[in-house]
C-alpha cells in the first residue's frame, strides 16, 4: 500500500504543527522536498535532481543495493532481540578488529552515536574511577544531557560548563592560538591539556578522560598538527586517564588513506577507546564502541548487566557486513584519496583566485574551505558563507557550512563522489564568487 503523498506546501505546513520548531530542516527559507535518491544524488517533488555533498552518514551512497538487499534478506529471516545467540554480531565484530589495532578488541554495539558516547563516558568513568572529562572547545559529542555536558557547541547554549568538564584550545592552526608558522603546534597545543590537567589536580580533581573527534567537524574541518594525539595521550595516560576518539563522523575510509582518522596521527598513537556511528549502516540506525579487554573488565566488574535492545542486532549487522563489503569491493577509500585530492586542489585554486577563500583543508572526502573577510585579519565571513549556500541550492547543490562562525563550507559528501562532481561543485563556486566584484554586496 503506498503512503499518502502531500504537495511541498502541505508537507511544510503540517511539519509545523506536528514537528517540534527545533527541529530544523536545512534551508529552513525554502527547504527541499527530496522523495528518492541513489548514489549521490537526490531528488525532488518534481523529479529535479540535485547533487549531495553532504550526506556523509550515506556513507557508500543513498539506497545502494548491496545495502537494500541485505537489509530485506536479513529482515525476511530474523529480527530478534540481541540476547538470542547469532552468527551476524560476532561476525561484524570480527570485521571490524581487522581494521583498527590489536588492542581494541572488545565491542558494544548500540544505535547511534549519541549512545556510543554516552557508554565510552561510563566505561572511562568505570575504569578509571575519575570524573572529570576534557574536551576540546567547540565540540559536539551528543543530544543526550551526559553529552551535552560535554560539548561546549551545546552547554554554551544552556546551563554552561559544569566543574568536572574541562575545556581545551581547539588545535586549530588558521584561526588558533598556534598557527600554522609555529615551529611545533602539535607540542604547543598538547601542552594546553597538560596545563589543564594540572589544574584540574590542584583543586583536587581527578581525570577520566579526553575526548576530541579526530577530525572536529563542528568545530571547522579541523586537522590535527602532528603529534598532537600522542602527546595528549601521554598526558592523560600518566594523569590516571583514557584516551577517546570519537570516529562517528570520520570512519569507514572516509580519509582515504586510512580506515580511521586517528590513524593519520601515526602507527605509534592507538586510543583507548573509539566510537563510531553516522555511516556506518549508511543511513540505518547502527553504532559502537570499542576499547581494550582492560577496560571492559573493569565494566564488566561492576556486576551491573550492561544491554541494549536492539544494539547489534541481525538486521543491523547484516548492513554493517555488506557496507565494509562495498568499501572493499568498489574501492571507495581509494576513490576518497583521488576525487578528495581532486576536489582539495580545485579549491586551491580557488583560494588564489577569489580573496574571499581564506583557507581551504580536509583530507580524503573530509574538506573545508573557510570564507574570510579579508585575508589578513582572517575574519569570518558567516554571511557571505550563508550566501555561497543558498546560491549553489539554486545550482541544485546541496551543501551547508559548519565551524564557530558558521563560515567553513563542508564537503563530507557520499563516498562514491566523482571527479565529475567535483569539477562541477567547483565551477560553480567559481562562478558564483565571481559573479559580483564583491559578494558581500549581495547579503546586504
């Protein structure tokens, strides 16, 4: 039986009243109506086909049918609770210790990545049998209120930062208090956390843990400085504490060159523990942490059974196997290294062309290119940012912005991306920000 299908207005209008107001729709002026997709490309009411860059969480492509087929095979037989024994939970979990160091060999598979976090928090806490927590400035780790704890993106917003948490510089060598002419920002900017641990053990408290996306994402398409993990590990190892790496938005080959982004930081830096979410069932509701027998012993120990309904269960590990299929098998992360390299060096180009790109970064299909005032005094320019998205909406490209000041355009596009897209997403950022002298004219 096919469901009802409403005009774009009605859909708009009923969304109003029956959806809570903040939950926002991008492009809340005049939104996109999308009724299917493949690939990456969606489309609308009217069968109008726009191209997406950042759908990250569909992550090998929308509606692709490895997925589809074994997410309907695997419903068609079981779909059971996760305390029945099955092959699908010990086969993923297998899968996936092929792709990160020995040591994080203990899984916990849940169904987002809000409770990923949310269990990687009560495991340090468990282990450790510490509160206190550092994260950096701007994250965002979560909607649940243990999470929203620590994002300063978020507690900045409500009741402000509670004394456990503590707030470390974002290692962000544009805009940062370590730039990129620094000698050593990787040093300098572990060195803030050290300070921080001290200061913390001078009042007497005591740390669980670190948490920082290994990319941060929310915080600008920001890339580590070497060494940066390590040395924050070292700190917080000898301060009592673990080391989280919250891959939610950046795992899965997403970087190209590596499975996982905190890999970028070199064979010697391993977290303690890793949660991962977003693409890995490519728009099913799947997530997990992994970490060290060490550490899920000390879980283990506190006699409290730890379950969750529909964590790991056949259906949802059934995607997750053929999603690490078609990494493999289309070579995505490859295709990550290549039409990511592409699109970095057409952006560059950019940069020199157009004054208002102040800096363009990423690795793989993970990208931002910051838009700028001036290039001296590097000023956000939110606006002109805003301006840029709404005109390539207009060109029937999807993409949106992120950082502090919301002026990064992002590019965290469907793996299967094309240098064909890139050429075209990068002609017409071009065309648009050349098509006035100054496109500050146009927002005003």
């Amino acid at each position: 039986m096919a469901l009802e299908v409403f005009h774009k207005d009605e859909t708009l209008q009923m969304r109003r009243k029956l959806i809570g107001q903040s939950c926002r729709l991008f492009f809340s002026h005049d939104p996109v109506k999308i009724m299917r997709a493949r690939g990456q490309y969606l489309y609308d009411e009217n069968g109008m086909q726009y191209l997406d860059c950042i759908s990250n969480v569909q992550h090998v492509g929308h509606c692709h049918p490895s997925i589809t087929q074994a997410a309907a095979a695997q419903m068609d037989l079981l779909y059971s609770n996760t305390r029945f024994l099955h092959d699908n939970i010990v086969l993923y979990a297998n899968r996936l210790a092929a792709t990160l160091p020995k040591k994080l060999c203990v899984f916990y598979f849940v169904n987002s990545g809000s409770e990923a976090n949310d269990l990687a928090l009560r495991l340090a806490r468990q282990y450790t049998r510490h509160q206190d927590v550092i994260v950096l400035d701007y994250a965002y780790h979560g909607h649940l209120t243990s999470l929203i704890d620590i994002s300063p993106y978020k507690f900045r917003k409500l009741e402000g930062q509670k004394e456990w948490v503590h707030v470390a510089p974002l290692p962000d060598t544009y805009h940062g208090i370590y730039r990129e002419d620094h000698l050593d920002p990787g040093q300098a900017y572990a060195d803030t956390v050290k300070s921080l641990i001290e200061e913390a053990h001078k009042k007497g408290r005591k740390i669980s843990s670190f948490f920082a996306e290994s990319l941060p994402s929310v915080g600008g398409q920001i890339i580590f400085p070497t060494g940066y993990c390590k040395r924050v590990a070292e700190s917080v190892h000898e301060a009592g504490g673990v080391y989280v790496a919250d891959e939610i938005q950046t795992g899965f080959g997403r970087v190209g060159s590596h499975f996982w982004a905190f890999q970028l930081q070199g064979e010697d830096f391993c977290p303690d523990i890793v949660t991962m979410g977003k693409p890995m069932g490519n728009g099913h509701p799947i997530a997990c942490v992994a970490t060290t027998e060490e550490i899920a012993d000390a879980f283990t120990a506190n006699g409290v059974e730890y379950f969750n309904t529909f964590g790991g269960n056949p259906v949802s590990c059934a995607i997750g196997l053929a999603l690490l299929d078609v990494i493999e098998k289309e070579d995505l992360r490859g295709n990550a290294v290549r039409v990511g390299g592409h699109l970095k060096q057409l952006l560059l180009q950019l940069q020199i062309k157009h004054p208002l790109v102040g800096d363009v970064r990423g690795v793989g299909l993970f990208i931002g290119m910051e838009i700028v005032k001036d290039r001296v005094s590097r000023k956000p320019a939110t606006e002109e940012a805003a301006h840029l998205v709404r005109r390539l909406k207009e060109e029937r490209i999807v993409i949106s912005t992120d950082g502090p000041w919301d002026s990064v355009i992002k590019f965290k596009p469907p793996m299967c991306f094309s240098i064909e897209d890139a050429e075209r997403v990068s002609t017409c950022i071009d065309q648009i920000l050349g098509g006035c002298m100054c496109i500050s004219t146009c927002v005003k």
